[in-house]
C-alpha cells in the first residue's frame, strides 16, 4: 500500500531543516557593531597613553597636609640664596664683591653681581616647578591636559621618554648622576681646595654650589621636562584636529553634516583653546624667569671673561698657574658659559615656537576649509541665476 504523507507534517519539516542545515546570516545590526568596534580599536594600536610622571614629584615638593611647601623644597630654596651670597662673598674660582671693588675692575664687579642675579633666577623657576607638578586638585594643569589618559602617536611619545625620565626621581639614570656629581665635588669639600686664603671659605662655596645642582639646576630640568610634556600634549591635540580638516579638504563631493562638523572639528577647537590657556597659567612665568635667567648669566659671562682682573688675581694665587695661563684658561670657560646661557633659553623655547608654529598651519587648514565652502556657495548662486 501506498504510505500516505501529512501535508502540515511536511511542510513542518520544511521549514524546519533550513534551521538545523544553513547557519542564520548576521543582521545588519550586528554588522554595524562589529565595524564599529574594529573602527575604534584600530587607532589605538598605534598610539600610547601618555603617563603622569609628576606623582613622585608632587610628593616631595608639596606636603600631604595643608599643601604646603615640604622640607626639601624649602632647602632647595635656602640653597639659591646660599650660593647667590656665596657669589658675593667670594666663590673658590672668583673674588668678592668687595675684592673687585677693591681691584677698581667694573667688569669684574658688574660680572659677578649679575652672576649672583642669574643664580636668584632659580628661585621663581622652583615655584613654577612645584606648581606644575601638582598632580592632585583644581591645580593639576598636566591631569588637565590629559597627563595620565591621552593618547599620543608613537612617534610623539618617543620623543617625550628624555623627559619623562628627567621625572622618574628614581631612575637609574638619576642616581648615577647624583653619585657623580657628589664624587667631583667631595674631594674639593674635604680639602678645602680653592683660591681663598681660608680653606674653610673654599669648602663653604663648593658645598654652596653642590646642594644648588642637586636641587635648584635639577628642579628647572625638571619644569622644562613638564613644558615639553605639556606642548606635546597639545601638539597631539591640533594633529587630530587637522587630520578630521583634511578629510573635509580631500572630500570635495561630499561635506560633512552640521553636527559632524561640531563633533570633529568645533568642539575639540574650543577645548584646545582652553587648554593652549592653561599652557601661559602654568608655564609662562617661568619661561619669563629662564630669559632672565640667560640674559644675566650670558652678561655675567661675557664681564668675566673680558675683565683684565680676574687672571692675575687667580694667578698670585695659585702658584702652579701663571698669569697668562690662568687669563687664557678663565676667558674660554667664561665664553663657553656665555655661549651655554645664550642657547639654553632658545632650546627650550623651540617647543611652545613650535608648537605656535602648528597652530598657525591649523588656522590656514581652517580658512581652506572656509574658502572651498564659500566658493561653492558662490558656484550655486550662479547656477541659480542662468
């Protein structure tokens, strides 16, 4: 007999192999998601967070309680005034004030007072430094930058690790400088060794000059670091903003909506020109300090080593030198301190002129963006006329 078949039983099966054979195809929507979260992780691979090095930093210049200065900090400000009177006072290479007086040599006199100015310069740097190392409160200029969560291209975070190891107070690096640096001076200090008559006045300068590089010169290191950090944080800012301009420039049939135009280009606008405000609050002041800084001590230089004084009172009293000799030695020091202070400041300025240089390219961006918009206008206007 011939089997007969249920048609609802048939069309049941139908429909239900389909289900257990053939794998359902994504929907759209899912589609979409996963674009979406290619799209977002594949600018992140090349780009590190740019970390907040001034922990350590802030810890040892601004006390946990009540925010004030902390010991060291108060040191390191005692040892500016210490070796700017030890300037006056005598150095174990150079006379005193009085001495020079004495010598009736004006660019002897005026070269060591402008020398203890240059030295004085350190002390508005210091407050800069511990204010910009704030890492914690309305104060954190650097959290405010995006110190600890920007992330920066590879290219632009490599050039920041110099810096970023002048914050790591407990590097490698920074402990064989302090030993070194401890180890030139030592033997000077124990001996007394110097062109003072009084050994225990050689001894006093040297250590005068010793405790000011280990805090105040490493201190201004410090706060160029943080002004380097600082406008590569913002140069990365401008970069993303003139990459979404150029894709506006490169798309000539297709413009973006009003509110792309708000998401990509406007609103990161006017939060970098809040943070290019925060750039002059905490940096400004000391670049002001660090030209004084040059100015005075190119000036400084400059006297020393043109002062007719300064070899032969060096000389009687060293009787191993002669004059000639010690007038030569002493003018090519001088002049290569003079050449160092005239090109220190404009070294660290490269980076803000550089950084100004990238906000001007941005604006012309800007007006080609304008220009184009406005030319199709015009070209619509006409269209509409014929």
């Amino acid at each position: 007999m011939e089997e007969q078949r249920n048609p609802v039983a048939d069309e049941e099966a139908g429909a239900a192999a389909p289900e257990t054979d053939v794998a359902p195809e994504p929907s759209p929507a899912a589609d979409d998601d996963d674009d979406g979260d290619d799209g977002d992780a594949a600018p992140d691979t090349d780009r590190v967070v740019c970390p907040d090095a001034t922990v350590q930093l802030d810890g040892l210049l601004t006390a946990a309680s009540g925010g004030g200065p902390t010991p060291l900090f108060r040191v390191a400000q005692l040892a500016c005034w210490a070796f700017a009177a030890s300037v006056c006072c005598g150095t174990f290479v150079t006379p005193s004030l009085a001495e020079a007086h004495a010598l009736a040599d004006p660019l002897l006199f005026g070269g060591m007072l402008a020398l203890a100015l240059a030295v004085l310069a350190f002390v508005p740097i210091l407050g800069e430094t511990r204010r910009v190392c704030c890492s914690t409160g309305e104060g954190a200029i650097l959290l405010e930058l995006g110190a600890g969560t920007a992330r920066l291209s590879e290219k632009r975070f490599a050039s920041l690790s110099p810096y970023l190891g002048l914050l790591d107070v407990t590097s490698r690096w920074q402990w064989i400088w302090r030993f070194l640096t401890v180890a030139l001076f030592a033997p000077f200090i124990a001996t007394g060794y110097g062109e003072q008559e009084a050994a225990w006045h050689n001894a006093a300068s040297l250590l005068a000059a010793l405790v000011f590089t280990l805090l105040p010169a490493t201190a201004a290191r410090t706060w160029i670091a943080t002004l380097h950090i600082a406008t590569a944080l913002l140069g990365d800012q401008i970069d993303d903003i003139t990459s979404e301009i150029n894709k506006e420039l490169q798309s000539k049939d297709v413009d973006m909506t009003p509110a792309e135009w708000e998401v990509a280009v406007v609103a990161p606008v006017r939060e970098l020109i809040d943070d290019l405000r925060l750039l002059t609050l905490g940096w400004a002041k000391g670049l002001v300090a660090l030209t004084v800084l040059g100015l005075t001590g190119a000036g400084a230089s400059v006297c020393l080593a043109l002062s007719p004084s300064l070899g032969p009172w060096v000389a009687a009293r060293a009787d191993w030198l002669s004059a000639s000799a010690a007038e030569h030695a002493l003018r090519f020091g001088f002049w290569a301190l003079a050449i160092f202070f005239m090109i220190f400041p404009l070294v660290t300025l490269y980076a803000p002129a550089a950084l100004s240089t990238a906000c001007d390219d941005f604006k012309e961006k800007l007006n080609a963006v304008r220009i184009s918009d406005l030319s199709q206008e015009i070209d619509a206007r006409k269209e509409e006329q014929l």
